[in-house]
C-alpha cells in the first residue's frame, strides 16, 4: 500500500486554514467593537456578557483554524524531510549493492 502526498494540496489547505483564521479574527474583532448603547440598563449588562462571550468563542475559533494550519505545514515538512531521508539512505546504500550471479 502506498500513501501519495502532494505537498502543493496540502500547502494550498494550511493557506485556507490561514485564510480562515484571519477572518474570523476579523469577526471576534468587530464583535469586541460592537456596543450595547440603545439597549435599557438591566439588557445592556446581558448583552455586553454576550457580546464578550462570542467574542471569545470567536477568537478560540481562529486559534483553532491557525491550530490546523500549522499541524498541516508541520505534516508537510516532516513528510519531504523523511522521504529526503529515505533517498537519502537509498542512494547511500548503492556503492554497497551488487549482482551476484
């Protein structure tokens, strides 16, 4: 059984995982902004706690997606860098190998 990667695909994945993160950081960013003017005394408490808490749900989020993002571009790495091994010991092997006849 043989397991292909490319490493392009998984690179251009970590890069919408990037993507990803910068928007909703962008988000948790514009609810960190967002008031509770307009709003009575005793609503305006409750809505500055929901404001705050989906604002931290926002950011772990985007946490999460640059989590992702870098566990790729490590995969990635470590993939090129044991098959540089594995050609690597190959064709250290060759002056070893001959034919017997």
């Amino acid at each position: 059984m043989t397991m292909d990667m490319i490493p392009e695909s998984v690179g251009q994945a970590a890069q919408a995982w990037d993507e990803q993160s910068l928007d909703v950081g962008a988000a948790a960013d514009q609810i960190a902004s967002a008031g509770t003017g307009g709003f009575t005394a005793p609503v305006s408490g409750a809505a500055s706690r929901f404001l705050r808490a989906w604002e931290r749900h926002a950011d772990a989020l985007a946490a999460s997606c640059e989590g992702q993002a870098d566990g790729l571009r490590t995969t990635m790495n470590d993939w090129i860098t044991t098959d540089e091994a594995a050609r690597s010991g190959y064709f250290h092997l060759l002056p070893y190998l001959a034919e017997h006849r």
